[in-house]
C-alpha cells in the first residue's frame, strides 16, 4: 500500500502518527526460540486437524489433555496471531418451523360453542389469534 499511497495520508487515515509507524517499521523482528517453534507446529497441527474450528483456549487444553503439552491459552493466543491464523465461528443453528405443518392440526371441538357452565371452573376459554407460532420458532 505504500507504493500506492503517501505514508501521511495512510497514518491519517489508521489514526497513527508518523513517528510511530515509523518506529513500528524499523523496529527488528523477534527471532524465534526453540521453545516457540514447537508450540507452533503444536498448534499449527492441532489447527489442521479440526478444520481451524478450535479456538485458542480448546487449543491449550487439547495439548494439555492429549498431548502433555502445557501451554497458556494467552501465548496460544499471541502465536496465531503471529501465524496470522484465526478460528472459524459456527453460525448458530436456526430452527425454522414452516407454516404447513402448523396449520394441519386442529384441536378437536369439545365445548361445541356451549360456553354455560353448571359450576364455576368447569369450562376454561382462550383466543389464541393474536399469538403468531412463526414468531415462537
């Protein structure tokens, strides 16, 4: 994007300044440890293997439950973002209920439109008219 833009009008338009960005580039890349290489490929593995659906905290309990692997799920955390990879969120399942099947039944007539009742609670009436089922799916 530099070669496309001028850096002031691209530190105006992220709302860093200059002296900033320019610290951030020249500043040296962290070298790797040993240590964060094999959390890396741990990760990266594991990552693979479940389709990148598991987040950070199920990936630190899946290497400290499976693995003998123990590691926070912060570091975890950070490591992806250094990797650049992110999990994927499931949408959430949606119940629909179509309109067909709710129409089909009818309870079955056993007042018959006699409401005159011999003793008090003995008949209990409703109108249900005003509650639309789609909305309750």
């Amino acid at each position: 994007m530099r070669k496309d833009y001028p850096v002031t009008t691209l530190c105006k338009a992220l709302e860093v300044s200059r002296s900033g960005y320019n610290a951030f580039v020249a500043r040296p890349q962290k070298p790797l440890t040993e240590r964060d290489q094999i959390d890396i490929a741990a990760i990266q593995s594991l990552y693979d293997f479940t389709g990148g659906t598991i987040g950070a905290k199920r990936i630190a309990g899946e290497l400290k439950a499976n693995f003998s692997h123990v590691i926070n799920h912060k570091r975890v955390s950070r490591l992806m973002g250094e990797m650049n990879i992110k999990s994927k969120i499931r949408r959430k399942k949606t119940h629909s209920v179509k309109s067909d099947d709710l129409a089909g039944w009818v309870y079955p007539n056993l007042l018959k439109r006699d409401f005159n009742a011999l003793l008090p609670n003995r008949k209990w009436v409703t109108d249900l008219s005003e509650i639309n089922p789609l909305s309750l799916g």
